[in-house]
C-alpha cells in the first residue's frame, strides 16, 4: 500500500458567549500553533452555542462568506496554507442555519447546514436543506458532518461512499461520551477517519445551563483512537494519518466493505417513519 501521509488535527476550545471577536482571535492563536494540514474546530465556535432565541441567533448570524468571521479563516487559511473546518450560525435570507464551512489556503471550498437538529436546536434553527457534499481539498477526500449527526449512521455511509476519506466533525456535545464511543465504529464499519472537534466550558443563560464534555478525538479506519483531548482543558492536537488506509475498503482477501453491500435489502431506510 503506497503511503499517502497528511497531519490532521482538532482544536477543543471554550468560547465565551457573544464574544465573537476575541473568540475567533483565540482560534486564530491554535491555528498558528499547529502545523496540522487540516484543523476542525467546533460547531458554533465564534459565538457559543446557548442561544436564547431564534432572534438572538438571527443578531449573530453571518452570510458565507461574506461574515466577518469567514473573511478571518480565509485570510488565515491562506497566509497558513492550512485547511480549516469550522462551525457558526449561517444566515441564508430570513433562514438560519447550524452550518460548517470548509476553507482552505486562502479559499472558500464548501459549506454544511446541520441536518439533524438536537433539543432546543429545532427552535432556532432551520433545517439543513442541502445534500452534504465530500470535497477535494489538495487530494484530500473531505466530508463535514455536525454534532447530532453521529447518531444516524445513513448519512455517514453516504458520505463514504461519495468517496470521503475523512470526515470532519464539529461538535458541541453535552450527553455522556456516547458520541466519542459511537464514532469507533463510524469509522470502522465505512473505513474512514474521523475527527471529532468538541468545546468544553459550560454556559449558563436565562433558564439553560450547558456543560460541555470535550474529549474531542481522532480515530483511524481500524478503530483506533490516534489523538484525543482531556473533558476540561482547550487544546490543539494532530496526528499524522494515511489516506490509502481509508482508500481501502477490503476487510479480508474476499470481503469488501462497500461491493459487499445488498442495496435492494435496505429499501425501508428511505421510506418515512411515523
């Protein structure tokens, strides 16, 4: 198998709420500290996730990427030569969005609207309406998922077999590390990397008060866990990962994880359930 090696890397940071400027600084500071060829940050970085309303997100909300927050990771991408993945509110005419943007060396690649809302997220957000895409960033097969999405593994399958290599995945989880444990087998059961980007911290507005459990973390098609962060303390690490490793797709001399799928058995997983 010829090695194909990048670095790949998530930054766990605890934003102060509202505090758009300075948090986005603070992200800037980790993007510098690393020398990490892809960086993931988590969902909703710039701003903080405990939103009281659907207007306190409208306030915050930015057009990609036209934002301020947007023009930053550009510049910084470009003056880096990185590729970052970062979480915020997307404004889209009167509709908002829990969105991902990709941006790599000084360019807007792609974005993400969160498809599967969590809790309080279906009051102040829309749905995501676009079909997630897998990017080539530099040869770099890149799919973007947010949060909730770990709990529906169709939409991690047909990230894969779109082509994705690794799928970024920025986070703002709060449960128990159900999440961190389920990711094990996203990226075994469709030979991927995964790289989970939580916050930590906690947030404490009106009637919500959120704690955060970090533990972001990289794992390897083989179910390894390369890299993964404390529950409390903000922190940027990377690991180097083989991209022919995720190409691969044989489980033994005559099983393959992908050719060995039987479509017509899985019909009911497109139709609604009420």
């Amino acid at each position: 198998m010829v090695e194909r090696v990048i670095k790949l890397a998530y930054a766990q940071t605890n934003p102060t709420f509202g505090e758009v400027e300075s948090n986005v600084e603070d992200a800037l500071t980790l993007i510098r500290s690393t020398d990490a060829d892809i960086i993931v940050f988590p969902e909703l970085f710039n701003t903080g996730y405990a939103f009281i309303d659907r207007e306190e997100v409208k306030r915050f909300a930015e057009e990609v990427p036209h934002g301020e927050t947007c023009r930053a990771l550009i510049e910084e991408s470009g003056r880096q030569k990185k590729t970052i993945v970062a979480g915020l509110a997307e404004k889209a005419g009167d509709a908002v969005y829990n969105s991902a943007v990709i941006v790599s060396k000084g360019r807007l690649v792609g974005s993400y609207r969160k498809i599967h809302l969590f809790n309080r997220e279906k009051i102040l957000f829309n749905r995501g309406d676009l079909m997630p895409k897998v990017y080539d960033v530099e040869g770099v097969k890149l799919g973007v998922l947010i949060c909730f999405d770990w709990l529906f593994p169709e939409i991690w399958r047909v990230l894969a077999l779109k082509g994705a290599d690794i799928i970024a995945h920025p986070s703002n989880l709060v449960l128990p590390y159900y999440c961190q444990r389920a990711m094990l087998a996203r990226s075994f059961e469709n030979h991927i990397y995964t790289v989970t980007a939580n916050r930590v911290g906690e947030e404490k507005r009106g009637n919500y008060h959120l704690k955060y459990i970090g533990r972001s973390q990289i794992v390897s098609p083989k179910m390894e866990v390369l890299a993964s962060a404390s529950d409390d303390q903000v922190e940027c690490k990377a690991a180097q990962i083989n991209l022919e490793l995720a190409r691969n797709k044989k489980l033994t001399e005559l099983n393959d994880i992908f050719k060995d799928r039987r479509p017509k058995f899985y019909s009911a997983l497109t139709k609604p359930f009420f």
